[in-house]
C-alpha cells in the first residue's frame, strides 16, 4: 500500500510542478487509493517443483517477490527481492506469480507491489 501512497503523491507532484494544478487533497489522495486496491482473484495451488533444493543449496528464507498489477489485473514484471537460497524454487517462484490474477482496477494505471510468499512443506511419510 506504501507503494499505491507514493506512486499516487509523485503524480501529484508532477501534476503541480508548474503551479497549474491545485494539489490533490487529503481526501482526494484516499479516494484514490481506495479505487486503485487490489484484490487476488486466482491463485493457482502451489505445487513445489521435484528436486528443487540442488546440490549445496540451503533453503534460507521465504521468498519476496515485486510485481506490477496492471488495471485488466494481470499480473507483470516479475521480479526476486528477496532468494530462497534454491535456485529452481526461485525461478519455480516467479512463474507461479505471473499466473495470479487480481480484479481489473479500471481507472487506475495499474499498482506495483511486493509479496513475501509463505511455502509450507510437507514432510513425507518415513516408514
């Protein structure tokens, strides 16, 4: 939302350089980040890919990833912030994101965002 809040104030800015345009107010700036919020619509399940932890490799933490919604709701420009110390989990990762889809946000030029995706393993059976 942190991103929404800047992206919307740096248009102001822009809109108010040369002293044309009255500012956005308070109000204004709210109601535009209300319409411009994003809800995941479709999220395929999350299926590990088989032997994702190669040789030397440590699962190391959680994988963060930035994204841009655009207002159809796709989702582009994938992209790691954070690695999970597993080479094909983080490429596995970016691919997984790129199919999520939000509701289109008409109105807006589309939200960039970031995600820290939780993974929960199973252990198998050890008999």
């Amino acid at each position: 939302m942190r991103t929404l809040t800047t992206l919307i104030l740096l248009s102001c800015l822009a809109r108010c350089a040369d002293g044309q345009v009255k500012p956005l107010s308070k109000e204004e700036i709210a109601n535009a980040v209300k319409k411009c919020k994003t809800n995941l619509t479709y999220q395929p399940k999350l299926e590990l890919p088989e032997n994702w932890l190669g040789k030397d490799e440590k699962y190391i933490h959680a994988p963060v990833v930035t994204f841009f919604i655009a207002k159809d709701g796709t989702v582009h420009d994938v992209k790691l912030k954070q690695r999970t110390g597993a080479k094909q989990l983080d490429e596995y990762m970016v691919r997984y994101v790129r199919q999520w889809k939000y509701k289109p946000i008409p109105g807006c030029q589309g939200v960039e965002t970031t995600r820290s995706i939780l993974i929960h393993f199973e252990r198998g059976d050890e008999s």
